[in-house]
C-alpha cells in the first residue's frame, strides 16, 4: 500500500459492508451497530465519498449500478466479506467462551468487531492495531462521531496501537504497548491483510506471536488465499481489471498457501490447525439458513484458525 496513505482495500470494504447493510435480503446479516461505525468511516474519507455514499449506497435506484459493477469485476465479493466477518466474529465469541482474555487485530482497517465487542466483554483486553496512515483516519472519524453521540474509543480494554508490520521492532511495540499483557491468553486475528505482506514478513508476524506470548495459550484466526494455476495468488474469480486496479493502489496480493500445505506450513511455526472455512462454510452456515443460498458468493480466500501447539496438546 502508498506509505502516507490509508488503505483503499480497508475503506472498500466499509463501503461494502453498508451496501450489504441496505440490501432488503442479505441486510440482515449486517450488526446495525457495524453498518452505523462504517457509514462513519466512509462518511469521514472525503466530500467525492460522502457524494458516493449518499448517491450509490443510500439511493435505491444506484443499486443495480452497484451490482452490475460487482458481477463485472468480482461476484459475490461483498457478500464475502460480511460474512468472513460473521465467521471471525463467532471464532471471537468462542474463544472468549474458552478463555481468551485479550484480542489483537492486526491491520483492522475500519473493521467494527473490537469497537462492538469490547463493551459486552469487559475483562477482554481488545487492541486494534494497523499502518498509522489507515488507523489515523479511523481514530479521528471515531472521535468526530464521539463528539455527537458519547460513543468512542474512551474504554480502557479498547486499545489503538499504529503498527507497521513492515518496519522491524513492532514486536517490541506490541509487548511495550498501554493494555499489552503478555501473559494473557490471546487471539490474534488477521483479516484480508497476510496476502499484502511478503513472506519474510508473515514469518516475523508468527514469530512476533510467539515473542510477545509469556507462555500464555495463544490462537491465531487469518485469512489467506492460494496461488493459482498462473502461479499468482488470487480469488478464484475475478477479472483483469481488479488486478490492475489493486496494483495502482500498491495493494497486490505477495503471499498465499494451498490449503493442503498449510497443516506443515502452521507446525513449523509452534502452531495446528484448527479449522478452514471456506465459501461452502459461509454458504451453509449463513445463506442456507436465511434461505439466501442463491446470492452469488466469491470463492478463493479461506479463513483458518490455528491454536499454539501447547494450547493443542491441552485440548
Ligand atoms: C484489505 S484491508 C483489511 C482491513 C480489515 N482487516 C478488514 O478485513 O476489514 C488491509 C489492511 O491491512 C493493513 N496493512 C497493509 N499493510 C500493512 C502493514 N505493512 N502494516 C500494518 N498494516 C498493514 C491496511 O492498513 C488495511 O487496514
């Protein structure tokens, strides 16, 4: 991504999260209190998104616009999101349930789990961490929106840490950082970032892991995608142009495993597999129920959780 600048992936996909918020089927799979903090975020960006806010996602007639777009470059990827984020959500919920007692986001962008979440579990230490450039924005559009209605990141177990995963000693800025416990049992969570960094750098995010962990059970939930048949790492769907488009904002996608190597991949690193869910996961999971299985739905990025080998050996 553009050193100065915040991630256009990370603002995509707020917007996306309020289309998806709107739609009269899929709606309901949006937490009211996701779609309110995004419209915030998109709102914050500048006067052009603001426009394209309130003319492509507010007006109904703007829609099919909106859709046809999607089918063109990337079907179903907006669906996709919400509900990766649905599934790492409940990957929260369930390792709080089991004893979490701090959860680290890294490269959150304008994501709402640690800004929901913190309040009903207040012995939960959440810290959002991200490039400066990308986390500046959404500080300063969460303090505007405190200013209105007393909601804000004011709470003690809600932490912002900049961090960028490129630069060397951001373990030392995790461990040194207000809220950090290293002995506290810890998710760590990934999403949409690991295929931005290269693999020397999702190597230092393991061992960082590790580093920063006083012993304490540790699980980590990403997502990833695998090299495809070209040998590049992509969705298993989508045209030319959104390659080109995420190679002028600097956001190409530089790392991704099979899934199939992934079990000898994690080991090597102190960790196991717990799970991969993929599309069809998303689709039984949430579309089926809510009779909404016919919603195109993009395939190619898989979320995994993976436990310490300690916290395996306990299980
Ligand atoms: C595709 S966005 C995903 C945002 C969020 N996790 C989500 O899924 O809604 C990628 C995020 O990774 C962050 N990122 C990219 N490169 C980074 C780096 N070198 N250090 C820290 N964060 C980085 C961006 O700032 C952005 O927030």
């Amino acid at each position: 991504m553009k050193a100065d600048a915040p991630s256009a992936t990370a603002y995509l996909i707020a917007t996306s999260t309020l289309f998806v918020a709107a739609d009269p089927f899929a709606g309901r799979l949006i937490p009211a209190r996701a779609a309110e903090l995004s419209a915030h975020f998109v709102e914050a960006r500048s006067r052009a998104a603001r426009w394209a806010h309130e003319t492509l996602l507010r007006r109904k007639g703007a829609r099919p616009f909106v859709s046809a777009l999607e089918r063109l470059t990337l079907p179903g990827i907006q669906l996709h999101y919400a509900l990766r984020k649905l599934y790492l959500e409940e990957t929260t919920r369930a390792a709080i349930a089991d004893g979490i007692r701090q959860v680290v986001i890294f490269g959150a962008g304008y994501d709402t789990l640690a800004l929901r979440l913190h309040g009903a579990f207040p012995g939960v230490q959440f810290i959002e961490t991200d490039h400066p450039a990308t986390q500046r924005r959404k500080i300063h559009a969460l303090a505007a929106h405190a200013r209105r209605d007393a909601h804000g990141p004011a709470a003690t177990n809600l932490r912002f840490l900049p961090l960028d995963l490129t630069r060397r000693g951001f373990a030392d800025a995790l461990l040194n950082s207000d809220g950090y416990r290293a002995d506290a049992p810890t998710l760590f969570i990934a999403e949409g970032l690991l295929m931005y960094l290269a693999p020397a750098e999702v190597d230092a995010l393991f061992r960082t892991m590790r580093d920063c962990s006083d012993g304490a059970p540790i699980r980590f939930a990403f997502t990833f995608m695998e090299p495809q048949a070209d040998g590049r790492v992509n969705f298993l769907t989508r045209s030319r142009a959104v390659d080109a488009w995420l190679s002028w904002r600097r956001e190409a996608f530089k790392w991704g495993i099979g899934r199939g190597e992934l079990p000898a991949y994690l080991a090597a690193r102190g960790f196991a597999l717990r799970e991969i869910a993929t599309h069809e996961t998303f689709r039984r999971r949430y579309l089926e129920p809510e009779a909404l299985a016919h919603l195109p739905l993009a395939a190619g990025e898989y979320v995994c959780v993976a436990g310490d080998l300690d916290e395996w050996g306990k299980r």
